[in-house]
C-alpha cells in the first residue's frame, strides 16, 4: 500500500472505524464482567470502612496490658515492640521532658512518687496515616495503605531493606529477626475484618484506647471527635495520622 | 530482530516475576491482603467468653470491673475457646499479685482518679483476692 493510500482515509471514515473499535472494546469488557467468576459477597466489604484509633491519655494507668496482648496475638518477638507505652515526666523549667518505657512497658512501670512534675503515660502505635512516608520510600511495593485504612507489610514482597524504618517518623516499624522482613502493627487486621477489636483495644481494662471505624455513621468516635480536643502525633509531618490522642501534652513527641 | 526478542524475553520475564493482581488497589499485591487476614486468632474476645461464662459476665456487669475484658486478666484464651473439649485446655489461673499490682500500684503518673494503694503499705503482701473479689471487687 503506498503511502497516499493511508491517507486515502477520511474523517467520516475514521470516525465510523473509531466508533465500531469502541463497540468492540465495551463489549468485549461487557464479556469479561459476565463470563469472569463473580467475587464471591463477602461480609467484609473494605470500602465500607476506614479504620483509626482513639487513645484518651487520661484513661492511661500505664499497666502495659496492650503490650502484652499485641505480644500474644502477633508473635512479636521479645525486645520489639509494635505497640509500647512511655512514661513522661515533664518538669517546669525544663526543655527535655523524662520519658522513660523500660522494656516497652511489657510489665508496666516501677511506680513514681514525685508529685512535683507532671506525668502521664502516652501509649504509642502506628499511626495508620493516610499519607505514609513508610508506603512512600519502599521501592518495591511491600507496604501500603489498604483500601480501609491499614498500613500493612507484604512479608512475601519485602527485601528487609529498612527504607521504612528510617522514614517512619514515629519509629513503629523494625526488621523482624527471624524473618528479616519488615515487621509492624497491622491493627489486629486479621481481627478487625471478622468484627472483633484490636488485641490492645480488647485487653486495655480502662477503655483509654479505642478502635474507631471514621466510616461508620452509628461509630462513637465521630461524637467522641465533636466533645473533645484531640491531637495527632507530630502533625507538622503531614502525615495525615489516624491515631488521635485526647488532651496530648505539647511535651509529647 | 534481536530488540524483538529481548523485548519478549523481558516481558515474559516480567509478567512471571509480578504477583497476580498486581495494582489492583495501588502499586502492591492483593493477595498480601488475603495472608494478612487469614492469621490465626490469640485473643479469643469478650463475646465468645461470655457464650460459655454467662454468670461470670452477669457479676462483673455490676461492679467496677464491668468494662474490663475477661482476657485483660485471664490473658488470651483462643485456643480454650476453640478447642473440642475447652475443659481440656483449662486456662492458668492469673499470677495475682502482679496483676493486681500492675493496674493499682500507686504512681504518680497514673490519672488522680483512678484506685491506687501502696500495696507493701497496704497488705503487705497478701493475696489480693483474699479481700476482694476481682469479678466484682467492692471497695
């Protein structure tokens, strides 16, 4: 065909080609979505929820029950923790606040008597933040933001390169030492999908940590969200956290 | 010629390399969904106690204890509550004096509120429970 045969083709011509193309394509996808195994209907539907949690500082008796029940239900090896609590001490006058976690708070704290400061327990997590800085520095796609909400870990994907780790900002990832794969909080997704809460959630006996689902109508969290003041951890991060903490002290980091 | 080749070496290469599925929800794998959720349960949760622990459930509900889970102090119980024969996988009874200690040792960081004591003060290292009842301890 020379070359003034293809440009024989005219605009009606095009078009009349283009549209039939576009009659093959929809129907073709039409096919596709008939003959292709309809997803089985499953109870648990991820674009119906988006997962978070509340955390009431002044609820926190620091007992370090989490700790142990996010050890339990997620095999975390000893000396790491996806879940920790911290202990601070904030004096007047004082740049640094004291914040001590002896082993993560796994057995609770050694009590304090000084009155004269202030002191708090903050429990700590993974934030689940919708703007991840860990999802966005894996080179492979091992860690993302499930259509939920959850930040989670493709142990079968991860090359244990620790990219993650150092861009968390809130330090809640570590390289698992059996696995050498990146290991962090799921929040108790295999628990969270079938109805239950978190193991933190379900252990922690003064209710200072509660699973939230922000896409619920009938969930507590969004009155919880009208009556108090809440605060995300280091906000400055921009790292769309959602882990909200009522009456956070400024001294927390 | 050798540019077609190595390009269908690549793409073989490469559609056997990326797990099915791949990008159907952002630039990660699907099925890593699925493994996640398919991990066994530890912690069995309060409503699978109380199918079973009924009257416990009821004597709590009207003490202090009411909003605090059977496993927070009877630690996880999935495979008590799983098994054929619970009776056959008894849970251990809880290590009292630390747990007891562990929420209501007194410390100053913990909220003004909340029931404290210096236990060595206190009892002196007696048993807890042989004063309270921690399914409904009264103060």
């Amino acid at each position: 065909m020379s070359v003034e045969g293809t440009m024989d083709i005219s605009r009606r011509n095009l078009f009349a080609a283009g549209g039939k193309l576009l009659i093959l394509a929809s129907v073709g996808a039409t096919l596709e979505q008939i003959t292709g195994a309809a997803p089985p209907e499953e109870a648990y539907r991820m674009a119906d929820h988006w997962w978070g949690m509340l955390i009431d500082i002044d609820k926190c008796i620091g007992c370090g029950n989490c700790v142990r029940a996010c050890a339990n239900e997620n095999h975390v090896p000893a000396g790491f923790f996806r879940t920790w609590v911290e202990r601070y001490q904030v004096e007047e006058g004082r740049r640094q606040p004291h914040v001590d976690s002896p082993n993560g708070a796994i057995d609770g704290f050694p009590p304090t008597t000084r009155t004269d400061l202030k002191s708090f327990f903050v429990p700590k997590l993974c934030n689940q933040c919708a703007d991840s800085p860990c999802v966005q520095v894996c080179p492979v796609g091992a860690t993302f933001v499930s259509p939920d909400g959850v930040v989670l870990v493709d142990e079968s994907y991860c090359l244990g390169c620790r990219y993650c780790i150092q861009a968390c900002p809130y330090g809640c990832r570590y390289l698992h030492p059996a696995k050498h794969t990146v290991d962090k909080c799921t929040l108790c997704y295999h628990r969270i999908t079938q109805g239950l809460t978190t193991a933190c959630c379900e252990s922690c006996p003064t209710g200072a940590r509660q699973l939230v689902d922000f896409k619920n109508p009938r969930d507590p969290v969004h009155e919880f969200l009208r009556q108090n003041k809440v605060q995300v951890l280091k906000p400055y991060m921009a790292t769309e956290a959602k882990v909200y903490y009522k009456d956070l002290d400024g001294s927390v980091r | 010629m050798v540019l077609l080749a190595a390009l269908g070496v690549f793409l073989v290469i490469r559609t056997a390399l990326i797990p099915k599925g791949f990008g159907k929800y952002g630039h990660y794998s699907p099925g890593a969904l699925d493994v996640v959720r398919q991990r066994p349960l530890v912690y069995a949760g309060q409503e699978t106690c109380i199918l079973c622990h009924e009257d416990e459930g009821k004597v709590r509900a009207s003490g202090k204890h009411a909003h605090v889970a059977c496993e927070a102090c009877h630690g996880p119980q999935a495979a008590h509550a799983n098994a054929d024969d619970p009776a056959g996988r008894m849970p251990v009874l809880p290590d009292v004096p630390n747990l007891c200690r562990r929420c209501h040792e007194k410390d100053a960081a913990k909220p003004a509120g909340f029931p404290q004591v210096v236990t060595v003060e206190h009892s002196g290292g007696m048993y807890c429970n042989r004063c309270h009842k921690p399914h409904n301890p009264q103060l």
